[in-house]
C-alpha cells in the first residue's frame, strides 16, 4: 500500500474554516495521478504530487468518512489505535465530482471491461 501524503506548514487558524482540496488528475486511465493542492480559507497552503490514484472500487472495509476512520489511518502520525477521529466540529462536507471528457471516459469503460475479464479469468 502506497500512500501520499500533502499537509500544510502551519496548523489551522483558530475558529472556523473552510478547507478546499482540489485533485487536478493527469487522465489517460486508470489509477493515474495528479497534483493536490489544500486551500486553507481561499488561500493555498499546500500542493503536492499524487503518482496513482485507486483504480476501481474500495474494499468494503474503508470508504468515505468524514471526521474518523475505523480501520487504516489518513496518516501514520495518528498512531496505532483504531478508530481514528477527529476531536474538533466539522460542519459540512462538499464533494465536488468534474465531469470526465469523453475520451477518457471510453478509455476508463475500456479498462473495466478489461480487468472484469482479467479476474474472471483468475477466479
């Protein structure tokens, strides 16, 4: 497992903030990377280069939580004891979802079809 990690050199300010994480992915198929940027308030306090990204689906046991984790930690700093969770108040999450462009959207139905056959080939 591969993880890659982008953070900012300053903690939060004190109070509320709103927090933007852009992915900027660099297309051409699956698990491909891109660059990661956190704002922090509008303003950029972070950016980073991502090399791959989850090809098709997440096991059943990690998913999209929001302010913990019961399994594997965002970071190796917090630890070794789950659940993992954030002590502070999130008020809302945004998920924001871009359109892909058609040709990487035929280039990814593509691949599915492919490692679909690859694994029942294996099964």
């Amino acid at each position: 497992m591969k993880r890659s990690t982008i953070a900012a050199k300053n903690p939060l300010p004190a109070g509320k903030a709103t927090i933007r994480f852009d992915f900027a992915y660099d297309g051409g198929g699956l698990a491909k990377g891109g660059m990661g940027t956190i704002f922090v308030n509008g303003k950029k306090v972070a950016k980073g280069r991502i090399d791959r990204t989850q090809p098709m689906a997440f096991s059943g046991d990690e998913g999209a939580d929001v302010g913990q984790d019961g399994e594997t930690p965002v970071t190796e700093d917090y630890g070794i004891k789950a659940p993992y969770r954030f002590t502070g108040k999130i008020g809302k999450v945004t998920i924001d979802v871009k359109e892909m462009m058609k040709a990487e959207k035929e280039q990814e139905n593509k691949l599915r079809i492919e490692t679909a056959y690859k694994k029942a080939m294996s099964d």
